[in-house]
C-alpha cells in the first residue's frame, strides 16, 4: 500500500530520492501574467513594488498554489535584486530590464563593497518568514537566486542581449576582472540564500539563464568555479539546493558535478540521457523538468502522454520533480497548466511509500515515513 504524503513531503523527499507517492510538481514562473489574479494586483502597482512589499509579494507566491495542486511554491521576486543591493540602478521599463551604471572595469568591480544582505534585502527575508507563516507545514517553499554569471551578464551588458558581445570581451580582455566581479557575486549568492533558507525556505535554485551561451571550455574554466562554491556553501550548512541553466545540453557534464541536490533541465535536454548521466554521479542530483512550456497550449491528451514520456524516460519512482523546461509564459493557457498538472497528479510512482507507526501522536494509525 502507498500512503499519502503531504506536497511539503513528497517535494523534500523527492528532492534526496526518497520513495513518493507521486512525483511533486511545480512550475517555474507560476506566478506570473498568465493568472488573472496576477493581473488584478499588477494594475495597482508597478514589478518593483510587488518585489518590494512583502505583504505583495507573498499574495502573489500564493495565488497559483490557491488555484492549482502543486506542491511547491517560489518565491515571487526577481533574480536583479542581488545587483540593485549592491548599488546599481535597476529599472523595469517595457522591453526587459535596464541596469546603470554597467561595469567594465576593474574599477567600476573595486566601487562595489560588502552587501548586507538583511539590510539590503531585508524585504525579502520579511516575504519568506511571511509566505512560510501561510503554508505552514502543508506546501513546501522554495527560494532562489541569479547565478554569478547571469547576474554578471545583466550588470555587464545593462540589459538583456542576444550575442553578450560585451561579456565574452571582458572574460576574453579581462578575465582577470571577471573572475572577481564573480567571486563578489558568489558571496553575496552565498549569504542571500543562506538568509532564506533561515526564514524559511525549504530548499533554493540557482538560475544561470546565461550560462548555455558559453562554450563548455569557457563554462568550466570561469563559470563552475563561483557556482560550485554556491552548491558547497550552501550543503555546508544543511541547505539544498537546485540549479537550473538555460541551453545546458553541451554542458550537461559539468552542471552534473556541481553536486547540487537538484537539477533542472531545459526542454532541449533528452530526459533519459540525463537519468542516465545522473546515475554515475558519485552525488546523485535529483531531476527537474523539462516539458517545454509552449506544450501546454496543447490539448489535454497531448500533455498527459507526454508527462508520461518524461515520466518513463526518468524510470519513474523516486528522484523526479516534475517541471517545466523553462518558465510559464504569459499567454498560456489556464487550461494547459491545469491539464500538466493533472497528468502528474495521475501518475503512480513505481516505489512504494513504507508505512510506519505514528510516533509522534496518539492517533494509532500509520503515516508515510517522512
């Protein structure tokens, strides 16, 4: 017999590949403008006010959880706080985010001093402690940050970019400057999310959007070195962690032996070579993902076999959160988030959950062990 768990302990057990019920599932920006509700609040109030206040921001974390079954929440913030703590100017016009002033320097690299995370990002912490008051011990709660060098890429180019010509100039003319611009970047990663793991996150992503842009050579050499001192801090104090990197399929390797508890895959990656990869690994991650997020425009049936498809592709049973392969994106439909959501709902895991005693009740029944 399978018992029960609640979507707090199926994710957390998923996460260190432990037997489930079912495969937890969230999805990456499921707070966001394809919810109405979303849409209700943002016309009061521009982005950086609902990062800003915590009160907001927590009603914006809960709202997919009212609406839908996942067993995650995220925090409802943006990866640019880290840069706007740091000191640069960081506005949200139409057309994506723009920074100023940019760094290109070692100079400009030298201006930025220590970060006070609970001072800078005091509003933050607030949010976490407050979504956390709400899901109790029900909905597991995640947390996130940029990456070192997705975060560099923003304050670089001061503004998203196709070819990040700027970037890859100052690692090639520079490299010296870069490397400490991300080391900077990694103790600051490093204390934020430590911060909400101590609020009340259950575990935190890192998202490296950026990294796939890279060749693998330059990738190891620069990039994995801030990453990897993320993943170890934060597992040094008990934390767990996922990463997550957009265009990762040339450097699935390197992203293995980062070690993290975690890691999510874009849809470009095939599940089952990535299962396979994971299984070698002296640190097994679990896998998160990866149906691509233009999918759930699909019909029903269409998302159903294909939750099973990366269902399969994954073994089934223990070490799989099921995810998008990217982020929800404004126009999908409410019909297609509802009908991944029930596919992953439907399916059965392949190991059984142990029942044992209730020891910490008098209730006399049998529990899932957690």
């Amino acid at each position: 017999m399978t018992a029960t768990m609640t979507p707090r302990k199926r994710f957390l057990a998923a996460l260190r590949q432990q037997p489930v019920d079912r495969p937890p599932v969230w999805m990456m920006r499921q707070a966001g403008r394809y919810l109405p509700e979303y849409r209700e609040v943002r016309k009061g109030h521009t982005f950086l006010e609902m990062v800003h206040q915590p009160e907001l921001a927590t009603e914006v974390t809960l709202q997919p959880l009212r609406r839908f079954g996942f067993d995650a929440g995220i925090l409802f913030s943006d990866i640019l706080t880290i840069p706007e703590a740091m000191g640069m100017n960081v506005q949200f016009p139409e057309g994506g985010p723009q920074l100023t002033p940019v760094v290109r320097t070692a100079a400009d690299v030298a201006k930025f001093g220590h970060v006070d995370v609970r001072e800078k990002l005091g509003y933050v912490e607030a949010a976490v402690k407050m979504i956390r008051g709400e899901l109790g011990d029900h909905h597991a709660l995640l947390g996130f940050s940029g990456a070192p060098f997705t975060l560099a890429c923003y304050m670089i180019e001061g503004h998203g970019s196709k070819t990040f010509e700027l970037t890859k100039t100052l690692m090639v003319q520079q490299p010296e400057v870069m490397r400490s611009l991300l080391d900077l970047l990694a103790d600051v990663v490093i204390d934020y999310l430590q911060m909400q793991l101590e609020a009340g996150a259950d575990a935190v992503q890192l998202f490296d959007t950026w990294a796939g842009e890279l060749r693998r050579a330059d990738y190891d050499a620069m990039v994995w070195p801030s990453t990897k001192r993320i993943v170890d801090a934060i597992q040094d104090k008990g934390g767990q962690i996922m990463v997550f990197a957009r265009h990762p399929g040339h450097l699935l390797d390197s992203t293995m032996t980062l070690g993290a508890d975690g890691l999510g895959l874009d849809w470009r990656i095939d599940m089952a070579e990535a299962a396979a990869k994971a299984s070698k690994q002296a640190l097994r991650p679990a896998l998160q993902g990866n149906l691509d997020p233009i999918e759930l425009f699909a019909p029903a049936a269409h998302i159903e076999r294909r939750v099973k498809e990366v269902y399969e592709s994954v073994g089934g049973g223990t070490g799989w959160i099921a995810n998008l392969g990217h982020g929800v994106i404004p126009p999908t439909p409410i019909a297609g988030v509802e009908a991944f959501v029930n596919a992953v709902h439907a399916l059965k895991s392949k190991t059984a959950v142990p029942h044992v005693p209730c020891s910490h009740c008098r209730c006399g029944s049998e529990h899932a062990a957690p």
